[in-house]
C-alpha cells in the first residue's frame, strides 16, 4: 500500500488537486470529505486494495492516516 | 451520454461508478416519486433513466415481511412498465430484484405460499413482458448478475449500515459493463466480426502435427470444452456475428477437419471468410475486412498465442483482441463472459442479423455473376424488388441499429436510439423512410434509411448498407425521398454531407443525385446542398 496511492482516491473522489490533499488531511480539515465522499472514497479502495471495511472502520477512518493504518491491517505483507 | 440513475438508497456514491456515462443521481430512495410522477426537468436533460433496486434494502424497508415486500416490488414493477409507456422518448433501464439467499421463513416459504424466488420471479416477468411490449423498456438483470459474482462479493455491509449503500465495487463494475451493452457507446458501437484462430482455440492440438482425427474434440474430457466453445460460436453466428477464419495451417488439413471430423461443430457455411495460409494475420485480416466489405475496427480477435495477439495489435491497432483464458475448459464461458457481453451485445436481435451469413455469402456469388456480365446486364439479372416503409413502427428497431452501425454510406453519420427513431415515426415533424431489398438471390431485409426533418424541409440522414452499394439503389432511395416528401406538400429538400474518415463513399452522392451546393467549409468539411423535386439525376 502507498500513502500516495491513497491520497490521489481521496482527491479524485472529493474532486480536489491531489497536491491539496497532504498526509495529515482528514474530514476536519478538508472541504465536501462528508459521509457520501467517504462511501466514494471506501468503494475506489475496495477496488484498489481489496480492502473490505467495516462499518466501524469506515467511519472511524475519515483520515489520511486512518484510512492507511486500516488497508495496512487488511492486506498481509 | 447522460444517465439519471435513481435508486432505493443513497445514490451519490454512484456518481462514478459508471464510466463513460455521466451520472447524474437525485435523493435518497426517491425512485417511487420518479415512477409515480411527471418527468422533471433533471431526467430529461439525460438520455436515460436507470432504476437500481437493491433487494436487501427492500427487504429491510418492510422489516422482512415477504407479503409485504411483494408487493412493493410488484409495484416497482408495473410502474417501470407504464412510466416507459408514458415516456416513449427516454431510455428506461430497470434491474430486477434479487433478495438474501436466506431469510427468517427458511426452507418453509416454498410451502407457505410465497417465497423470496416468487417475489423475484414476479419481478422479473412483469418487466420482461413489458419490455418485450415497450421499445423503450429495457431490462437490467440484476439478480442474474448477483448470482454470477455471488451473494458475498456483491454487496458491502460495511457500508451499507454506514451510509446505506450496500453495493460492492465489483458488482458495480460487472453492472458498468452490463449498462454499456444495453445502452450502447456511441462512440464504440459493437463490433460485427469475429476472427478466430484454430489450432489451440476451436480445437486442442495442432492439425498440421496430429491430423484431423488426432485433434482434441470430443464428447468427454478437454475436447468437450473445445466443442462447447465451438457451439456458443455456432449461436453467434446464428445471431448474425460474421465468423472469420485465421489460422496458420495447410487449407488441405483445415477442409479435411470440416470433411472428416465429425465431432466439429462448426461447419464450413458458418465462417463469412475463412483463410488458411501462412501468410501474417494481420494482412489476412485487412483481406478479410475487405472481402467482407466492413471496417477493421469492426473486428474482434481470438488467438491462443500471445505472440499473434501481440503483432495484431501492434499491426492492426483498429482490431479488438481481448486476452485468452489460461486454462482452455474456461474457454465456453470466457466466450460469453468477456467476449460477447464486451464486444456483440445485443438487446434485440432483428430479422436481418438472422439471416446475415447467407447474405454475406449471397454476395460473393453475386460477384462472380458480375464479373460474367456487363455492370448493367448485371443489375437487370438480378431482378432487383425494392419495398419502401414509411413511418412504420415496426421497424424502429432496425432503422436505430442502422443509423447505430452504418459508417460508410452515411451522409451524415447521426446516431439514434430506438426510442427516439419511435419519437419520429410518431411525429408529424419527421418523416422516416426504411427501404427493404430482394433480389433473385434472396432477401435482404432492410438496407437503406432516410429520415426527413419537414418541418426545415432537410434530408437529416441517409444511409445505405454496405452490402448493397454499387447496385444503383441509393438513386432509388432518394426518388422515394422525393416522392413521399411531395405527397406531403414538401417539394425542395436541402441535405447535408458531413464527412467522416469513413464516409468516402458517399461524398459524391448528392451532386450525382442533382442537388446544388450552397456552401461548402474550407478543406473538404461539410457541405450543404439543395435540389427541387423535378431535377432529372
């Protein structure tokens, strides 16, 4: 998993330049990252990682960094 | 292309899911208030209007109650069928209902009277009766596509008691797939040709090596696999996909395999073209392509070896080639997951693709009769019988997959949908012409389309099939133009010519057919002519 790979879903599915969206970007700090962007957001890593969440996971992980720590968990390597 | 994606639950995720389609998704279960109500400005600014259903919501929707839930999806039903009815201009794509494998009755609905199946089954008939009634009416076999990913990989529980939104990306993708088919691509239409090679890929083995007894085609074992796949080619053909043969082989050793091997399938009439040498595919495909009278880009490739896959699309980059299975018993199912439902989908099949391969060959006996006769001699032997439909609903479906597919003859190349050919017919403002051809060879169903906006007194399209050009009934065609618009007190008519890299053929039809040019764009773009109706051509 790239932290890269998981910026550039979240910025194409909040629709925003990739270069806005940083390593400590999260739903307080970033503009449209609402519960509807985060369903955009978990279905392209679904399709990216294989990565199923649940829905615990989902809504606990409106970050970066959160969402990177949880694909982490999900794909052994 | 714009779809209106409606649903019952949160449709935004949606937005993205359906590339190249611009999605566009209005509230939270709103799909009863759509169904039940006026077309609102948002649906018709987009070219149709998709129904998603998700059966685990429904059910959640009545609390498991199974009278209950039949009868809100007998009721999503019916009003897919009477809101394409009162909407006749606008695509409607409605999926069937499919609900958990398991359910609180467990084993004792069947006894109970209604079960999950009949509610599904129900669904299913009333839809796919209405759209065999309604041209407009399209059915989105959801509960199909559930069952080929399974119950598991297709939803997203996660996310469904996150955000109500229970659909997985991979049954997102397959339904992608499945949308592109039923509502077409404009600028992809489907292809036309199918190329097969044969060593390794109708049958095992090598001819050449093993002889045409020795290769692997049998009732049992790999060679089934092999015969299967050879008889889903077969259905293909019936349905109007023109086979072709490419294989590196001695033409003796392939004529002997159709002669002697009678486990084969496919017989020597079912292949449009078959070329056996040692030539390069890639030439044999351009030879192909012209024999056939159809563009490369109509053509998709099946090759066992990467290497042929390789120069093909390296060579001819127009030609379709999709991977190979690796293991050859996926082959029968390959072919109809990935090949036909990517490359030849169909959602209606009219009479003339049934009856195409006779046609194409027809043609090559046609041509040696031409090659015996003066041209005119030739035209007056074949006893040529022209049937012009006017505004005949009937054949809304054949006149849009004309304008759909037909890139030569085509004066100005417009693409249109069967609902909104019907919307012409219907119109007093159009007049839509569909010419039918028979000669003494055979019948060649509907091979020639005009349609006349009368209203701005123009031809908007033209078009003619490849498979009767160069037999003088494109004059014919635009004679009865001019007749039928006259009856309706119309006796000028401007028409265009819009030049494609494809449309060649046409340039020099309408000056031929005595129209006058009025303006015409700088570096042979578009031009715009005009004739009245007693102009001798």
């Amino acid at each position: 998993m790239s932290i890269r790979r998981v910026r550039e879903i979240v910025a194409a599915e909040l629709d925003i330049d990739a270069g806005s969206i940083s390593d400590n970007s999260s739903s307080d700090n970033t503009k449209g990252w609402d519960s509807i962007a985060q369903i955009g957001i978990c279905l392209a890593l679904q399709a990216e990682f294989g990565k199923e969440f649940s829905t615990e996971e989902i809504a606990e992980s409106m970050s970066i960094s959160a969402l990177c720590r949880i694909i982490d968990r999900g794909t052994p390597s | 292309m714009k779809i209106f994606v409606s649903t019952n639950f949160t449709p935004e995720p949606l937005r993205r899911a359906f590339s190249p389609f611009e999605v566009v998704t209005g509230t939270f279960n709103d799909y009863r208030r759509i169904l039940g109500g006026e077309l609102g400005s948002e649906i018709k600014q987009c070219n149709a209007l998709l129904l998603i259903i998700d059966g685990v919501e429904l059910l959640s929707e009545v609390q498991y109650d199974l009278s209950e839930a039949a009868e809100s999806a007998r009721s999503y039903a019916l009003s897919c069928g009477s809101f394409a009815e009162a909407n006749p201009g606008l695509t409607i794509v409605a999926t069937t209902v499919k609900f958990p494998c398991f359910g609180p009755a467990s084993y004792s609905e069947v006894r109970g009277g209604l079960s999950r199946t009949d509610i599904e089954a129900d669904v299913y008939n009333i839809l796919a009766e209405a759209s065999r009634r309604i041209p407009n009416l399209l059915l989105l076999d959801l509960a199909r596509a559930i069952e080929y990913l399974g119950e598991k990989a297709s939803f997203h529980v996660g996310m469904r008691y996150f955000g109500r939104f229970g659909l997985s990306a991979t049954l997102l993708d397959l339904l992608r797939r499945q949308i592109k088919g039923l509502v077409g691509v404009p600028d992809s239409p489907p292809k036309k040709a199918l190329a097969v090679d044969f060593d390794n890929t109708l049958w095992g083995g090598v001819v050449g090596d093993l002889g045409p007894q020795g290769i692997e085609l049998s009732q049992e074992g790999r060679g089934r696999a092999f015969r299967n796949f050879q008889a889903v080619l077969k259905q293909l053909v019936k349905r109007g996909v023109l086979l072709v043969g490419l294989t590196k082989n001695n033409a003796m050793d392939v004529e002997e395999v159709f002669q002697r091997n009678d486990m084969m399938v496919l017989e020597r009439d079912d292949f449009a073209v078959l070329i056996a040498d040692w030539n390069p595919k890639s030439e044999n495909v351009r030879l192909a392509a012209e024999r056939l009278n159809i563009g490369l880009d109509s053509f998709v490739f099946v090759d066992d070896s990467a290497v042929e896959r390789g120069a093909m699309k390296n060579l001819v980059p127009e030609v379709a080639v999709p991977d190979f299975p690796e293991r050859f018993e996926d082959l029968p199912s390959w072919i109809c997951d990935i090949v036909v439902a990517d490359y030849f989908p169909t959602y209606s099949v009219t009479n003339e693709d049934f009856v195409k391969v006779s046609q194409y060959r027809n043609n090559a006996v046609r041509a040696e009769m031409k090659k015996a006769l003066s041209y005119e001699e030739f035209l007056s032997s074949l006893d040529i019988s022209l049937n012009f439909l006017v505004d005949d609903l009937d054949h809304a479906e054949r006149i849009s997959q004309m304008t759909r597919k037909t890139n030569q003859f085509n004066l100005t190349t417009r693409r249109y949908s069967t609902p909104e050919i019907a919307e012409m017919i219907r119109s007093n403002k159009w007049m839509v012409i569909a010419m039918s051809y028979a000669d003494k060879l055979g019948e060649e169903g509907i091979v020639g389309v005009a349609i006349v906006d009368l209203e701005v007194r123009v031809i908007d399209s033209f078009l003619l099939s490849c498979r009767v050009i160069g037999r003088g009934v494109e004059s014919k065609l635009m004679k009865a133009v001019f007749d039928f618009a006259s009856k309706k007190g119309v006796k000028e008519l401007g028409a265009t010519f819009i030049p494609t890299p494809k449309n060649d053929v046409a340039r020099n039809f309408l000056p031929h057919e005595g129209f006058q040019l009025m303006r015409a764009e700088k570096g042979g773009g578009v031009e715009i002519y005009s004739r009245s109706e007693n102009v001798n051509s």
